[in-house]
C-alpha cells in the first residue's frame, strides 16, 4: 500500500508519496511558498498568505489524485496567530484538514527519521533539528527517544525578533540548557535544511548519499562572516538558498548553541527529518493496519 504526506511548510508544500521505499518515492511534488513574508507584527498570515497557501495545497491534491496522504503544517501555520482561521479556510476551500504536529511530536519524528537514517549502529542519539518556528531536541537510545523537546528559537522566530548575535547567543544557549541535559557520549545528529545548509556552507559534499559533517568550530568562523554580509550576499554563499538567506544568520547562531549545550563539536548530517519520520510511522502502520495507514480529508 502506498502512503503519503503533504508537508506544508514555511517556503513549500510538499508532497511524497511511497510505498515501503523512502530512497525511491512513487511520487515527489514540491509547490513554492513564502510564508515568511506573509506574517504581519502580530504573527498573523495575511490574506495574501492564505491564498498562496490555498493554491498550493489545492494543486497537491490534484497531484495526488486517490492517493491517500496525511497533510501536516509545521509551525509557521501552527504558531500563527490566526491559525484556528487559516486551517478553516483551507479545508473550506481545498478539502484538506491541514494537521499539526506538536514540537514535542516533531522532535520525536526527526528521532525517528535519524535512526533509521544511521541505524542501531549508531548507540545512544541526541539529534538536533532546527526550523523556523522551533528547535527540537531528543535524546535516546531504542526506537523511541526517552526525552523529546521543543523550544520557539526557531531561526525566523529569532530573526524576527531582532536581537543582536550576542543576544541570540544568551537567549539560545540558556533556554536549551534550561531544558536539555548535556550528553557528551550520545552519537550527535544535525536534521533539517539549517544543519544541511550549514554543513555545505562549511565545505561538505553534497549529495543524499554523501557523508556529511558539521564541526563547530567552522560554524564560530562563519558566524562573524555571516553577520557582516547583507542578505543578497548571504545568497551568494554556498548551501545558502536565496529563500533562506535573512535567516541563516540566525540558523548558525541556533545550530550552534545546540552543539554548545549538547556538549558536542562535531555533529552527522541526516538528509532525514520530521517528513521522512511521519512517512516510516505510516509505512509501519500500513503494514499492521492497511486499512487505517492514512485518512484523506
């Protein structure tokens, strides 16, 4: 049987489709978003936002056909001000009730994605996601993490806010101590655009396949460098894309305080995250429950 997820997110809505296969996916449909500039001072999507959000969820689905998906929203539908309102209009226009995954729900998926990523090989993990909304983090050795956090550190959450680097800096790596204990001795593991974008920017190679890695101490060079360029020049950088470019700044200080706080200098890039994890939770599920892997709205 296959299975499905629409990702809806701050810069896409994307749609992969699989059968058991996550390498190899029945079918891959990535629409164009920007969120990010669609928020208003109070957090809210405009009118404008809606619309774009509308139609990119209304051509996924017409991509899929009767192929059952599961249609989430990260947090910049999650966190908006008027979210109740987006989702309703959504599902009034398109016919899909847009899910939300809780931060604690998403960490334990990138969890999740990581293991299956690097396998039991790997021993205890921390892995380490950085969004635009959130950071999650979750430690574990099994299948399932023993502790699974969210925090709002997100990278466009702090470049919205305005702070300085040294701001940023306090505020990250006091809130994630706060809430995360340091394990030197885990396999550390980077998920997400921001870790893989960082790690290109460092000098990986680049490629699924490709094993990647993102040292710390590269990251306290290119901070300072980072913050010195405007957001155009940002874009000219190697694994920064051009939609990402205002908040990379802010993604590195994250990235960063994660590896500070965890207590590692070195981290594995999984290409693995939160899509990746929802996709082997419904491939398993499929396997014991055919008939209830997916429900389409």
């Amino acid at each position: 049987m296959s299975v499905g997820v629409l990702d809806v997110g701050c810069f896409s809505a994307h749609l992969v489709v699989v059968e058991r296969d996550l390498m190899r996916p029945l079918m891959s449909h990535k629409v164009r978003l920007r969120l990010d500039r669609e928020l208003d001072s109070d957090g809210a999507i405009s009118a404008d936002g809606i619309e774009s959000l509308c139609a990119a969820v209304l051509a996924a689905r017409k991509k899929a056909g009767d192929v059952p998906f599961l249609p989430f929203a990260t947090s910049s539908v999650r966190d908006a001000l008027n979210a109740d309102e987006v989702m309703r209009k959504v599902h009034r226009r398109t016919g899909v009730e847009l899910k939300v995954l809780s931060g604690k729900e998403e960490a334990r998926l990138s969890y999740t994605a990581a293991r299956h990523w690097f396998g039991w090989s790997a021993g205890p993990m921390v892995v380490l996601d950085v969004g635009g909304g959130t950071v999650e983090l979750a430690l574990g050795s099994g299948a399932e993490p023993e502790l699974a956090v969210s925090l709002p550190l997100g990278a466009r959450t702090l470049t919205r806010a305005g702070l300085t680097v040294a701001d940023m800096r306090a505020e990250v790596q006091e809130r994630i101590a706060e809430a995360f204990p340091r394990d030197e001795s885990a396999h550390a593991v980077g998920c997400s655009k921001v870790f893989e974008q960082l790690a290109r920017l460092a000098g990986a190679r680049t490629g699924t396949y490709a094993t990647r890695q993102l040292k710390l101490k590269d990251l306290e060079k290119w901070i300072p460098r980072l913050a010195k360029l405007s957001v155009r020049e940002r874009a000219a950088l190697p694994g920064i894309s051009r939609h990402r470019a205002r908040q990379s700044l802010a993604g590195a200080v994250v990235a960063e305080g994660l590896m500070k706080v965890a207590g590692h200098d070195v981290v594995d890039i999984s290409p693995w995250s939160t899509k990746e994890g929802l996709l082997l939770d419904l491939v398993e599920r499929s396997r014991l429950r055919p008939e209830s892997a997916v429900s389409v709205a």
